[in-house]
C-alpha cells in the first residue's frame, strides 16, 4: 500500500507547525482567582487592574457572577493588582511576580467600607477679623460744591464738610 505524497507532506507540515504554535502560547502570564467578601461570599462585578511595575503595562477585568476573575496573556514580570468595588476598602497586592507559562492564583477577600461623610457650609462672619476699618454714619446734609483741577474729572463733585475741617 502506498501513500500519495500529498497526504505524506501535509502530514509533516503539521507536524513541524505544531511546536511553533505550542511555544507561543508560553511567552506570557496569568494572574487569576477569586474574589470574596468577608464571609466568603462571591463578589460579583470587582474592577482589577493589574499593572506591570516596570513597564506601567495595565490591563483591567471584572470579576464575574461567581467572583472570579482573569487577566491573560500579560509579559512575565512583576505585578500590582487592585480591586475595587463600591462600598468595598480596595485591596492592594503588591509584587507578584509572574513567569513564563504561569498562572498565579490569588484569593482576594474584600472588607465592607464604613465611610463618614461630613457637610461643611461657610457662612460670612457677622465681625471681619481679617480687615481694620472705622467707619461713621453722618445724619446731617453736607455741601456739595463743584470742584475741578488736575485729576478730577470735569464736574466732579466732592463732599465737603460744613465745619470746614
């Protein structure tokens, strides 16, 4: 029985082309896990951000229905990766350092965040402690008498007192 040399080359072709694809699926990294609230509930819809320390590479996931969460095909190195979620303290884990072909587990438990707002209104003091001034109030009529000269403008007037001091 002998096999047609067409079959014989698309069998090597395949052959040799499987190595090259299995090698370029090792050249980078996962960062996975799982994300849960103090009694170990899933937390669905956590922001993570993972961001390559030496290279600010950064890429983003949300955590699914069941809490979990992926970050694929990230460069080896190290790592921060941040979760956040609305009424949550985030959680910070600093360094993780990933390899080539490896996938780093994390377990995230996340904290209720107990946060305090204050109201601050400023409303202008009755008393200015910033500015000296004194000031008079004046009951009586004064002269008026028109004056003009350098600096004044044509029929400026100008109060005068009645005493002449």
């Amino acid at each position: 029985m002998r096999v047609p040399q067409s079959v014989l080359m698309l069998a090597v072709a395949i052959g040799l082309s499987l190595p090259a694809s299995a090698q370029t699926q090792i050249t980078t990294a996962v960062i996975e896990g799982d994300v849960v609230d103090s009694s170990g509930a899933a937390l669905p819809g956590v922001t993570v951000e993972v961001k390559n320390a030496d290279t600010n590479l950064t890429r983003t996931a949300q955590s699914d229905a069941g809490g979990r969460f992926l970050v694929a095909q990230l460069p080896p190195g190290r790592y921060t990766a941040t979760f956040t979620l609305t009424g949550f303290a985030p959680r910070v884990f600093e360094n993780a350092l990933v390899t080539v072909g490896q996938a780093l587990r994390l377990q995230v438990p996340m904290s209720v965040s107990v946060s305090e707002v204050v109201d601050v209104s400023a409303q202008t003091p009755i008393v200015e402690t910033t500015r000296t001034a004194a000031s008079s109030t004046i009951d009586e009529t004064t002269n008026l008498a028109e004056v003009s000269g350098p600096g004044l403008a044509q029929g400026a007037r100008v109060e005068v007192p009645r005493d002449g001091s």
